[in-house]
C-alpha cells in the first residue's frame, strides 16, 4: 500500500546530494549550481498600475566552471511587501556557454495586473547546469 512512497522516499535519499554525478537522458553531466554565479540582476515592471501590468527579473549569469555549460535552470522566487512567498519559477537557458562567458536571463512572474503589482522582492538561485 505504501510501496509508491517508499520507493519515491528511497530514490530521493539515495541521489540527495550527489547532483554532480548524476547524467541526464542524452549521458551529459549534470554539474553543481556553484559553476553558475549570478552577476547581475534587476526586477522589471512593464505597464505598472494597469491590468496589463507584468513583473520579470532580468539578469546575467557567468559560467565559472571549468567546462562548457549547455544548459541552466534559474530558479526566481518572488515576495510581496510582507515578505510572503508568491511564486517560485524556474526558467532555463538552453546555449553553449564557455568557461568566464555570461549570457542574459529572464525570469517573468506568471500573473498580470493585480497579482504582478503585489510583487516587492526576490531571490534568484541557479538549479542546475548541465
């Protein structure tokens, strides 16, 4: 009965913190987030105080690994005034980038109007680089 749980529990556990050696479907390395350093970024209001109204943060990554980086998840969580989590969206850059080479990002909170307006801060992370 409880088979399903146990096996998704043990799988999570057994690759919990190892992401540097796991490989994806096409036998590429997965490399650690610590190759990726985020060098600058900015929040972003398109059409402010209307229905229209759009929120996306804008920034650029470097790649501070020894290897060409082919692709990189960023993972952009968005608060409002209280500090309260609204949405956490991950977005991919899919190019061959490097060693020391940067290339741009965008990350766009997922509601309009109202919703976008509520957006005050947020924290950017890179999820994963392969």
């Amino acid at each position: 009965m409880y088979r399903r749980g146990f096996l998704a529990l043990s799988v999570a556990i057994g690759t919990g913190g190892c992401l540097e050696y796991l490989r994806n479907g096409d036998g590429e390395e997965i490399v650690e987030p610590a190759d990726v350093e985020v060098v600058w970024h900015d929040l972003v209001r398109d059409d402010p105080g209307t229905d229209d109204e759009r929120v996306a943060v804008w920034g650029a990554v470097r790649n501070v690994g020894e290897r060409t980086l082919t692709y990189l998840e960023i993972r952009a969580t968005f608060f409002d005034a209280e500090g309260e989590e609204l949405e956490s969206v991950i977005e991919n850059v899919d190019e061959d980038v490097t060693s020391g080479e940067e290339w741009p990002f965008e990350v766009e909170f997922p509601h309009f109007g109202d919703r976008a307006a509520e957006v005050r801060t947020y924290e950017l992370e890179p999820a994963m680089g392969v």
